[in-house]
C-alpha cells in the first residue's frame, strides 16, 4: 500500500501568488479527531515519564539543593508554565503539527525556524535513546526480581543482550506509533494510570513511616522553609538543581505536536498542555517531600543523596518503603514509565520531521503519510532506526560518550524552548497593545519564560567547558560535554546550509511565510 505524499497541490495556494492559504499552512493529512482532551494530556504527562524521571533525577537534585529540592521543582516548572503559554497561543492561531518549527519560521524566518526545528529532533533521539536504554535495564532487573535469580539480572550487563533487548523495545514501541494515535491512546492510558497509582502508594506510604518512627535515625519533620527557593546554599547549586528540574518537565509538548490529531486542534492541546504540567508538579511535589520526610537528604543509607543510589533512588527505597511484596511495583512503574514514553516521544520527532518535509525544509519522502493509519509513517520508521543506530554505536564506542551526550541534552531542550516563546511574543507583537489578556499570556508570559530558559541555556553551556561536567573526559582540554552540545548544534547549521541548496524556496521564505497575525490571509 502507498503512502500519501503531504505536499500541496497546486489548487491550494492562494490566487496570484504562488503561496499556499494561511501564510503557507498545510494539511499534512494526519488522521484527524483521533484523540481528545484526556487523551492529549495523557500523551504529555506519559512522554514525560514522571516516575522514570523521579527515580534519576530526585537523588542528584537533592545532592545539590538539599531540602530545598521542593523549591526547585517550583522554581523549574515556572519556565515551563509560562512557556505553555505560548505553546497555547501559538496553536489557537496556526494549529499545525511542525509546532515550534512552523512558528518560529513564521516569526523570525526559515534559517531560524529550521535550526528550532532542528534542537527539537536532535534532543528527542537522544531522550529515546536515553528512554531505550532504562527500559532495558529495568526489564532485566524485573525478570531477575519475579525470578529470584542474580544471574538473570546480570543479563543487561552483557553488551549483546543489552543491545539486542534494546533493539527490540525500540522496535515495538516504533510499530506502535505507526499504527497512530488511537493505538498510542489505548496503552498510555493503562501505563500512565500505572504510574500515578504507584507513586500515590508510594507517597502515602512514605508518609507513614515517616510518621511511625521506623525511619527514626532519617525522617524528618515537614517545614515550610522546603519551598523556599531562596534558601538554597549556592547560585551554582541553584542552577545545578534547576537544570535538572527543567529536564523533568521536558515533553510535555507532545500534547501539541498532535495538535492536527486533537478533536478541537485550536484550543484542546493547549489546554491539555497545562493540566499535564499541573499532573507533573503534583506528583513531583509530593513525591519528593513524602521521600525527604521519610529519609531524608543525607549521603549516606537510605539518604536521597547518597552517590551510590541517587541514580536509581527508587531501587534503593522500594523494599523499605513499601516492604518486599509491594515494593516490587515501584520496578514496574519504572518500567512502564520509560516503556510509555519510549513510544509516546516518536510522537514529537516523526510529526516535526513530516511538517519540515510538506514545507521543503526536508526531502519531500520524509512528508509521507501512510493511508491507513494516517501517520507520518516513514518519519516514524526513520526516527526508529536512528535511535537504534545512535544507542547501538555511543554503546560499543564509548559509555562515557553516552552519557555525556545526555548530558548535552538540557542545551538543546533550552534552545528550542526558548526560541518558541520568544517567537510568540514577535508573532503576537500587533496584539499586544490590544488588551491586558494578550500583553500577559502573549507577551510577558513568553518573553519572561524565554529568558530564564537563555539563562540556563548560557549558564549550562559555561559549566560544559569544564571537563568534571558529565563523565569527566575532554579534547583538548574542554569538557566532552560542551563538545558534543556545541557540536550537535553546528552539525544542525551545515545540514541546513546542505537542505537549503536543494530546497532554496523553503530559505526564501516562500512555501511557508514570515509573517504577523494582522497580515494572515484567511479563506
């Protein structure tokens, strides 16, 4: 069966100018209507992953902030907060699935509408790869858990069977998403909802023995001075803790990158967008101040802090939280949690692939979409096989060039967060005078959100330059990590000086338009 090409066709540009309606808008032919508001925010909060995420990131950021960790999640969710908000603003005018890459090139122009486009693919194969690699480890550690067998659990140690169990999740979580939206909703409402019970068993748990005194050398008493940004001991802790706070929140714009799958694409994932932030600071908040409480934040035993389980700290505190029996559900959320995401997060890449192929700032075959299933099919296989190629090399070449290129990740999420919310203030710069509504939520909100993420982005790319960044190694005596962030970034510049000699209309500014919303034509 063929697939349908997503490039207009001649009859639906706009009269005398060569131009397609909308300032250039198209219709990709994705299957409409295929998923609604619950749906949407269920698809947010899954690319996210919150227990994955819980579970990596608590101990790390309590080594850094203390018991401040609460604050900073706050502190990390502002950015994001306000940033939705142009991601909402945005999507009620040009709905449209290549979402920060459409909108920054309808602000600022192709070169930089192609290079957002660009930070968003590049850190989405990084997080799958990321995201296969934990699901992978989890699984071995789960069979070897049900077993009762050391040398089952020693199986991800082995690289061929890692790799080779890697490969196969990344398969099936790929044939997943080419089956579209309606497959997708049905096994993340089951894995979301997973995750949410676990971690509300967790929390209440948590909170119980830290009430009983069985954690009597650990717990501690709940204090309000927690929330309290200022109180962290250091800005260079601060930053270091937001960060990683930032990272926690990232993918939470899947809700929009389906947006021309959302019964109601103009309002629906914008909407669904705030109630997945609002889902994650929840459970992050309460999760985190349930742990404190229960263990607290020390470097030693059952502390969050301790360097020997603070990247994995629900391994470390499933059994004596939740005792041997229930404990193992922790495993299985975490589990499920990087399993869901793995195949929610092909969502974002396959869909901003198809919309910079139908707008020719990709080779047109990337804008195909399959007939039955109304997805961006070929995307879909070719973000795929990409993750597969990318984890299979960084592993046989170099462990520590994986994880710095994870580390390298915060710069990308930065980078093109930042650019969507500074596009949304330029786009929206003729409504801004028009009421206090507009100059808040299409003004302020995005420019203020835009400039803490360039902050962090500035912040971040000056700590990578020193080689303890990361794993630790160097060239020529600069931090891998810096190396590689900087370098994914420069390699973005000459793939699309490459595209732009082979598609010179889309660098032109003629497929699809700069613009501001007073000049927009409408049918």
């Amino acid at each position: 069966m063929t697939e349908l090409d997503a490039r207009p066709q001649a009859g639906d540009a706009v009269r005398g100018s060569g131009v397609p309606a909308d300032g250039g808008v198209r219709e990709k032919g994705l299957g409409g209507n295929s998923v609604g508001l619950v749906g949407s925010a269920v698809l947010g909060i899954s690319t996210v992953a919150p227990v994955y995420c819980l579970t990596s990131t608590l101990g790390s950021t309590a080594g850094e902030v203390g018991v401040q960790m609460p604050a900073v999640f706050l502190a990390g969710f502002l950015p994001m907060l306000l940033v939705a908000f142009a991601y909402r603003e945005l999507n009620k005018a040009v709905p449209d699935c290549g979402t920060s890459f459409t909108w920054t090139v309808k602000a600022f122009g192709p070169r930089l509408g192609w290079m957002c486009g660009w930070g968003l693919v590049i850190a989405t194969i990084i997080v799958l790869s990321n995201l296969a690699g934990v699901a992978t480890s989890y699984f071995w550690l789960l069979a070897g858990e049900i077993s009762g067998s050391d040398r089952v659990a020693a199986l991800d140690g082995s690289k061929p069977v890692h790799i080779l169990t890697c490969l196969i999740l990344i398969a099936v979580a790929t044939a997943i998403s080419y089956r579209g939206m309606t497959a997708t909703k049905g096994l993340q409402y089951t894995l979301v909802a997973l995750q949410l019970v676990v971690l509300v068993v967790f929390v209440a748990m948590a909170l119980q023995k830290a009430g009983s005194g069985d954690f009597a050398a650990t717990s501690t008493d709940f204090s309000w001075s927690w929330l309290n940004p200022f109180a962290v001991r250091s800005f260079a802790a601060f930053t270091a803790g937001l960060s990683l706070s930032i990272f926690m929140f990232w993918g939470w714009d899947t809700c929009l990158t389906a947006n021309e799958e959302t019964t109601g694409s103009e309002k629906t994932p914008g909407r669904a967008a705030l109630i997945a932030m609002v889902v994650l600071v929840g459970s992050y908040l309460a999760t985190g101040i349930a742990a404190q409480m229960a263990v607290g934040t020390g470097g030693s035993g059952l502390g969050l802090a301790n360097p020997d389980t603070s990247d994995n700290v629900f391994a470390a505190l499933a059994g004596p939280v939740m005792g041997p029996g229930l404990g193992i559900l922790l495993f299985v959320a975490v589990l499920a949690s990087a399993a869901a995401s793995l195949q929610t997060t092909f969502i974002p890449v396959a869909r901003t692939v198809l919309a910079m192929a139908a707008y020719e700032a990709l080779p047109a075959s990337y804008a195909k979409v399959h007939p039955r299933f109304r997805t961006p099919g070929r995307a879909t296989v070719v973000a795929g096989v990409a993750t597969g190629v990318f984890y299979t090399v960084m592993t046989l070449v170099s462990e520590h060039v994986l994880v710095d290129t994870i580390y390298a990740l915060g710069l990308m999420i930065c980078f093109y967060y930042a650019l969507t919310a500074f596009a949304c203030a330029w786009y929206f710069r003729a409504d801004l005078t028009r009421s206090a509504r507009d100059l808040v939520f299409k003004g302020l909100c995005p420019v203020v959100g835009g400039i803490l993420l360039t902050a962090v982005f500035g912040k971040t790319l000056y700590d990578m330059w020193d080689p303890a960044y990361g794993s630790g190694s160097s060239v020529l005596g600069v931090g891998s990590v810096f190396v590689i962030g900087v370098g994914l970034l420069l390699l973005g510049v000459v793939l699309m000086e490459a595209v732009r000699r082979r598609s010179p209309a889309f660098f032109r500014g003629e497929v699809l338009t700069k613009e501001t919303p007073a000049f927009v034509v409408s049918d």
